[in-house]
C-alpha cells in the first residue's frame, strides 16, 4: 500500500468529472484536494485515467509517500476525514 494526495486543477466546469473518479479510489479532504493509502494497482489506474480526463490546460498533481505513518497532518478546523461525522 500507498499513501498519496492529489491535487488537481481543472476548468470549473470539468471538475466533476475529477470529483467522482476520485471518489472511488480517495477521501476528498479540500477543493480539488484527496488523499488515501491505495495499492500499487489502484495508483497506476489513477495516474493512467487522470491523463484522460484533462484537457491540455489542466493539471494534476500525485504526491506519493511511502506510508500515512510518514506524514504529518495538521488540520485546522473541522477535519474532512474524520469518519465520526458520518452517521
């Protein structure tokens, strides 16, 4: 497993189409901003069909860390990951 954030940067209109791939794979933590541990499998889909979805304009970017143990988040606010939110 893998932990990565990715942030992209697409026409406002378009972003949808970002938003709910995303969605399957991450947890959508900011505007235009995910972050989750995937398999080495899911992280090859998600650059591979990223490239897809843009348009010459647009842009993403995937950070990749070698685990969640290595980063340190801090979080000023309500915390979008926090899974106690949900009922």
């Amino acid at each position: 497993m893998v932990y990565i954030i990715v942030v992209y940067d697409m026409r406002a209109d378009r972003t949808r189409l970002m938003l709910n791939f995303l969605r399957k794979y991450l947890t959508h933590v900011q505007n235009s901003v995910f972050e989750g541990e995937v398999t080495e499998g899911d992280l090859e889909t998600i650059r591979n069909h990223t490239q897809t979805l843009l348009n010459p304009d647009e842009s993403t970017i995937i950070y990749r860390i070698g685990s969640e143990k290595y980063v340190d988040r801090t979080v000023i606010g309500e915390d979008p990951t926090d899974e106690s939110r949900f009922l």
